[in-house]
C-alpha cells in the first residue's frame, strides 16, 4: 500500500511539474498577441488569392523563423507552394420541364464550362426534406457523376449561403476537373426535360501552406501534425457597417495554437518524432491546402494529426474542456485523456455527430489515407451565431480558455511526441 501511495504521489507530483512547466511557456499574453495579429482588420479577412492571405503568411512565417524551425525536406522557406485553376461562374441558364429557372434559385460547381440537354448522361437526385443537405451535397459533388440536384425548400437557407459561397468560384488542382453539378430550389414532380448553359472562367493561381518543423531526436522518420487553417473568408456583405470577416475564432485560433505549441516544443527540444507544424491555406473553399499537404507527407510514418479548428471560446461542457472528432475511430482520444491525468482539463467525444465534422475540416484528408488525425475544438457550433459573420472578431474571444486548450493539448500530446504512445490507425478510405 505504502508503494503504490508512493507511486501515486510521485505521478502527482510529475503532473503537477508538467502543468507548471507550460504555463511558464506558453503565455496568455503571447496567444493574445498572435490572434489579435491575425484577426486584425488589416488582414482583410485572410481570404484565399487576396492581399490579406499574402500578409497573414508572411506574418506566421515570421513566427516560425524566430521560433527556429526549419524548412519541411525539400523547401527552402517556410512556404509549401502550389497552383491551382480558379474558376469563377460567369452565366447559368436552366429550364426544367420547358420552365425556366430563376437565377437565385439555381447554382452549378464545375470546373470547366458546360452544356445538357435532356438526352445527356445525368443523373437526377433529389434532396427530399427528410434528408440532410449538407451530406447530400458532399456526396454527390464527391460522386464524379454529372448531377442535376433538386433541393426541397425545406433548406432555403442553408441552399442559399452554400449558392453565395459557390458564386465566389471553385478551385481544383491544375489536369484535375471536377465533374458538373446544378442545384435547383423546388419542388418537382418529376422531371422530363431540361435545358442547362454554365458558362465559367478558369485561370491558374498560386496558394502556399506554411509549415516547418522540428527535427526527431531518436525517430526522425516518423511524424506528427500539429496543424490549424489560417485563411478565411474575407470581406462580406456589411453588417452594422462591419463588412470584414475577421475569424479570429475561425481559424486564428487554432493557427495561434499551432505557432505556441511550435515555440513549446522548440524550447524542450527533446521530441523523439519529427514534429510538422502546418498553417494550411484554402480550407474555406474545399480544404485544398491539406490536401496537398497529404501528398507530401508519408501518411504510413505519420503517426498522428493534431488539427486545432475554432478553440476560441468555452465549450458546451463548460471551461478546460474540449471535444475530439472522430473520437471512436481511434484510441487518439484516450492517449491525451491519459496523458491529463491530475488537470482539470478534460476531452470529449464529438458532441455534433449530425454536423458531421471529422469530414469537415482538414484532418479529413490524411484519415481517409489511414492516420489518426483529428480536429480538436470547442465551438458550440449548433449555437454559435458569430461562425462564419463579420462578428467573429478578437472582442468576442475568451483568451484565457484558448491558453488553457493550448496548454492541454501540449500536455497531452507528449507520449506522442516522445514515441511511448502511437494511436492506432483509421481505416483507410473508410469514406
């Protein structure tokens, strides 16, 4: 009994030394100072192709370069660059069942320009209102099949937010078009014939992630991912005279989390893994920035992902809490518990499982290839009435929970870093 006391104390004690420890290093008055640099009205918003994204990346470049990281194999900066084709909507013309379709009821993704008549090879789906649109959508723009999609109005104002978003254009990887789909608000019987003209210009553009990393002590040749989005959505229509989308919950938060957990491991320097931390670009237009990232990275020697997406505020369970998606997919989730033992601070599973956030964000893409990668995050999202306005602004943030979910993630990532700990993978392709 006295041993296992002794044990017991000694843990405790070692927890306590650990917390201690981060709290001396990673400081509330510096997460404050990178957010607030990153969700500042002179960043524009952050949107992909803009001037803001420009600044942003240079200033996280700035971070890591003081941090010390070095350059993923093969950079020479801190820039992971790539192209892409842009397209934006310029005309679509409809007529279902020689009825033509009003123009804020209809919306087409594609990448190149298009025409159908009724003969043509499409398939017809329809998203009856006991259906959920949000998947239905993913699916069929995933399916690679020609689609016409008619919509229940049931989801006028989901339909509608997702037509603004698609009105700015899409973005595919240059020799890789994506295949045509019209969505249609309305109710149809059925549909006998139809008429559609998409007219679209394309253009190639730069994008670039920014990443380095931290070299692994005794097992280099494996990885971890700490990684967060820094791009957003830009200027919008005004709100109260605001029109800047400055997501500083949306993604400021998680790439601070990113730059602090960079400079935490920088300054103990003891990592056995190779650490990759990663500012992806593009999430908000169809994640391509992780996506390419993956094409980069060996995701059979990544071990496991730490994407941080919207840490800005209290979760629904409350302070030093945060939730995991895909919480049952791996035993991630119960590694970082573990590793909390004697804190506070608690993980939960995913508390939205209809919202369907482990295909979200972009931990999505490295998963489907087998790695435990998750988001974590504590956005009430089913509440949460500033996500993706002009009011996601650094005032509306609770900087202090942020530090303490840095904190914790840094604590619980350890086993991890230091090679005691691996996850057990995700199947891959599972969706």
């Amino acid at each position: 009994m006295k041993k296992i006391l002794l044990s017991l104390a000694l843990l405790s004690a070692a927890t306590c030394g650990f917390a201690q420890d981060v709290n001396k290093m990673i400081v509330q008055d510096d997460v404050g100072r990178i957010i607030k640099t990153l969700s500042a009205d002179d960043m524009q918003g952050r949107a992909t192709f803009t001037p803001g994204i420009e600044k942003a990346a240079k200033f996280i470049e700035g971070e890591f370069k003081g941090i010390g990281l070095k350059p993923l194999a093969g950079n020479t900066g801190f820039r992971q660059d790539f192209k892409m084709i842009r397209s934006t909507p310029v005309k679509l013309t409809l007529s279902i069942n020689g009825k033509s379709i009003a123009p804020d009821s209809a919306f087409a993704t594609g990448s190149e320009s298009f025409s159908w008549g009724t003969n043509a090879d499409v398939q017809v789906v329809q998203v009856t209102g006991d259906k959920n649109f949000r998947q239905e959508y993913g699916a069929v723009t995933r399916s690679g099949k020609k689609s016409l999609v008619l919509v229940d109005p049931k989801f006028k104002d989901l339909f509608t937010r997702v037509r603004g978003f698609s009105g700015r254009g899409s973005v595919t990887f240059k020799g890789k078009a994506t295949s045509p789909v019209i969505f249609v608000l309305g109710t149809f019987d059925k549909v006998t014939t139809f008429d559609a003209n998409y007219e679209t210009k394309a253009e190639e553009l730069p994008l670039f992630n920014v990443a380095g990393m931290i070299p692994g002590k005794t097992k280099p040749d494996e990885f971890v991912v700490f990684s967060g989005h820094y791009d957003h959505l830009g200027i919008l229509k005004p709100m109260e005279g605001d029109s800047i989308a400055n997501g500083a919950d949306d993604d400021a938060s998680g790439t601070t989390a990113v730059i602090s957990l960079a400079k935490y491991y920088k300054k103990l320097n003891n990592n056995a893994r190779t650490l990759l931390f990663v500012a992806f670009c593009a999430e908000e237009i169809g994640g391509y920035g992780s996506q390419y990232f993956s094409g980069q990275v060996n995701p059979d020697k990544t071990v496991a992902m730490f994407n941080i997406e919207m840490i800005g505020k209290a979760s629904k369970f409350g302070q030093n809490s945060a939730f995991i998606t895909g919480y049952e997919r791996s035993d991630f989730g119960k590694i970082l518990q573990k590793n909390l033992d004697g804190t506070a601070f608690k993980f939960y599973p995913d508390p939205y499982p209809e919202q369907d956030l482990f295909y979200r964000s972009d931990n999505a893409t490295l998963a489907r290839l087998g790695v435990p990668a998750h988001t974590i995050s504590t956005d009430q999202i089913d509440i949460d009435k500033l996500y993706h306005t002009v009011k996601d602004e650094f005032s509306s943030l609770d900087v202090s929970n942020i530090t303490s979910t840095i904190r914790a993630i840094a604590l619980s990532s350890r086993s991890i870093v230091a090679g005691t700990d691996t996850p057990t993978r995700i199947a891959k392709l599972e969706r």
